[in-house]
C-alpha cells in the first residue's frame, strides 16, 4: 500500500518535478507541479491518503465506474481530475501509472522548449 512517504517519493521521481505547499490557509496540502504546473494534490497527514490527479476524460470516466476508490476530484474539475483514495484496494503499480499519466497529460501541454528541457520521453517520438 503506498503511503505518505511513498506517494512523495513517486510524485517527486519525475524530471523537473518539485513539491510546494501554496495554501497559507491549508499548509498540509502539497501539490506536485513539473512547469509550474499541478499534476497531483494531496495533504499527505490526511487519513484516509488521497491523491488528485489530472486524467483524460474518457479514462477518468471508465476508472470511476470500475473503481470505487476514484471519484471525481474534490474541489477540482471533475472532467479532466480525479481523486484516488490509497486505502490499498488499487494495486501499487496502478496508482503510479496514474500519477506518471497525470504528469504526462500536464509535460505535454508544455510549450515544446520546456519538454526538451525537461528529457520526457513523450518528446522523443
């Protein structure tokens, strides 16, 4: 089950990604940003551990319907996010594949200067 720690370490993992804390009202809640932009929210003391996390429509669609533990995102968009609580029920290696995708769906809409910058993969085909 990914934890606090865990889900830090996933979030930080990827080029140019950086971990702030912009809500002087709600300290807790650390947001991941690659380009100054948000690809996951979450407050990391929260029990149960929840994450947001940006989604294709049409994927977000069909992971709430098959499971219970993504909804539309709280307080977010709830076309393009989605929250995923870590309660353990998702495997491991689901939940980061949501997160690189939610970093993906955010380098790609980068201007292209700052993809290069940043080595994605995506860049390279």
């Amino acid at each position: 089950m990914i934890d606090a720690k865990a889900l830090r370490a996933a979030c930080l993992e990827f080029n140019g990604a950086t971990e702030e804390n912009p809500f002087p009202r709600h300290p807790e809640v650390s947001t991941f940003k690659v380009g100054g932009k948000v690809f996951a929210l979450t407050s990391l003391d929260a029990a149960p551990l929840t994450v947001s996390l940006k989604c294709d429509p049409e994927l977000a669609q069909r992971l709430r319907a098959a499971h219970p533990e993504v909804i539309p995102g709280y307080h977010l968009n709830k076309r393009h996010w989605n929250t995923v609580s870590l309660t353990g029920t998702l495997p491991d290696r689901m939940v980061r594949e949501l997160i690189e995708d939610s970093y993906d769906l955010v380098v790609a809409s980068l201007p292209r200067a700052q993809r290069l910058l940043l080595d994605w993969p995506g860049e390279r085909h």
